[in-house]
C-alpha cells in the first residue's frame, strides 16, 4: 500500500455482493426528509439564572417565551404579583397624583 492510499479499504467484489454492498456515483442534489433522532432536553446550569423577589408573591402570567428562545432587552418574562408590593405602590402614586392635580391648579 502506498502512502497516497493510506486509509482506503479494498473489499473484493465477491464479498461485497455477499454482505450487500452497493456502490454509486456521488452527485450534488438538494435534500429533503425528516430525520428522526432519540434526544433529551436538558437545562444548561451555566446559563440558569434566579430571580430573588423582595417580596412574597407568586407569578401570574408567563410571556410567550418557549424553552431554549433567546430573551431581547424589555421583553416580558413573567407578570409578579405581591399584596404587599402593590400597597407600597399605591401609598407613593397616590400623593404623587395629588402633588400634580396641585401644581395643575395653580
């Protein structure tokens, strides 16, 4: 064997006909069909992040964001609810609200 043939397997043609092996001129041709292939969805640790909330609460909606999806800047992940947060909320729009309708009369 010489080395421009290392790598090259030589079978004889009585032994290909036996096992049942075909030869064929390789073309370029578009290719179509589905592949099926066994596969498991994991999580990557490496790129789980945890959202720690200040407040007890519990999550009231998910965005529309499959598993695996890319998150862009301001797309919504999830809508927080928290008794505790909405109360502190209202306690400082309220006189913010007022403060405007103040300024607004004068």
């Amino acid at each position: 064997m010489t080395p421009d043939q290392a790598g090259v397997v030589r079978i004889s043609s009585e032994k290909q006909q036996l096992v049942g092996i075909r030869t064929d001129e390789v073309k370029r041709a578009p290719a179509a069909g589905i592949l099926r292939v066994p596969g498991r969805i994991a999580v990557d640790d490496q790129r789980l992040y945890r959202v720690i909330a200040a407040v007890d609460g519990w999550i009231r909606d998910l965005g529309q964001n499959p598993a695996g999806s890319f998150i862009r800047k301001d797309q919504i992940l999830a809508s927080y609810y928290a008794q505790s947060l909405l109360a502190a909320a209202q306690t400082y729009v309220f006189p913010c609200k007022r403060m405007l309708r103040w300024k607004g009369a004068m």
